[in-house]
C-alpha cells in the first residue's frame, strides 16, 4: 500500500492510502497540477464525475478545490472500500462514492436524466479499451460548456471526441500519459 497527496485546496499535503492493486495507476502529482492550472484552482459549486476513480485522486482533489458534489464510481470492491476510508478520514462531505461499471453508471444516469456535471474524469486502466466507447456516450451527462478531462497511454489508439459537440482546449504528453482536456459547445 502507498499514499499520495493532493496538492491544492483545503486539504492540500494531506495524503490519500492507495492499494496496490493490478491496472491501478494513480495520476501523477504533475500531471494533476497541470490539469487544475488549465481549469483553475477554485472549482466552487462544482459538480464532478470520476468516473474510473481507481485510487479517486481527481476526485479528492476537485473537493479539496471546492466542488460541491464529486461522484466517484469503481467497479472493483477492494477500491471502493479503500475510497471509502479515505473519505472518512478526509471528513470530505461533497464525495459520493458509488461501486458499479461505468458502462452501466452512464447507462443509468441517462435514463434517468440525473443533472448535468461541470467536469467529469475519464482515466479508465490503460489496459483497457473502454474509453473510446465510453467518450461516444458520456456526453449527454456533461452540461453545455462544461469539461471533460481524458487520460491515457501513449500507446492506445485513442480518436478524438465528436466536434460537433467538443472542442479540444489543451492537450499533453509526461512521460507514457498523453492527457487532454475538452469543453462541449
């Protein structure tokens, strides 16, 4: 077991335990400092999505920066339980954590017409193909104007999002990671 730090907001220096578990890949220190200098420090009234929440790092810290709502979904239970704890210790009310796939949370969400979000995180395992299926259909639970922020291996074949509906704001590459954050019109 490790631990890793947020790094900005109320909580920031305090440190989350991550389990070491096969596929899980925190998101690095530079690359979340990077990702929250393009959508800005204050996420005030937010409301945001994990939805790969793994070790749920963005998610911990998109609360620690304000958000008023963070919705953290994993399919693995051991994950879900560790996200559990760390919620408890950080006393960081606006976090839901959810243990459900994220084929059937989007599925779900949009049946039910749940209120838009202000930012969601796709950051699924790299040895997984699921982004590009679930960046056809995660669209509808994004307001208009509202981002979306995906992260991958550098070897994937990953295509770019419908730009009838997104714009690519920023993109980068540390290391294996390629990063890139989208706005919908």
């Amino acid at each position: 077991m490790g631990q890793i730090r947020i790094t900005g907001g109320s909580h920031r220096s305090r440190k989350i335990k991550v389990e070491d578990q096969p596929g899980l890949r925190p998101t690095a220190d530079r690359i979340r400092e990077t990702l929250f200098n393009w959508l800005g420090q204050n996420l005030h009234g937010w409301s945001v999505l994990d939805l790969y929440a793994g070790s749920g790092i963005l998610g911990f810290e998109a609360a620690s920066r304000g958000a008023s709502r963070v919705l953290c979904v994993d399919n693995n239970r051991v994950t879900v339980q560790q996200l559990q704890q760390n919620q408890s210790v950080l006393q960081l009310p606006a976090i839901d954590i959810r243990h459900q796939s994220a084929q059937h949370f989007v599925h779900q969400a949009s049946t039910q017409q749940l209120a838009a979000f202000d930012l969601v995180f796709l950051d699924p395992p790299f040895d997984s193909d699921e982004l590009p299926a679930i960046s056809g259909i995660i669209t509808p639970l994004i307001r208009p104007d509202g981002w979306l922020y995906r992260e991958y291996g550098r070897q994937q074949d990953i295509g770019p999002l419908d730009a009838a509906h997104w714009t690519l704001v920023k993109q980068k590459q540390a290391g294996q990671v390629c990063f890139e954050l989208w706005q919908k019109t």
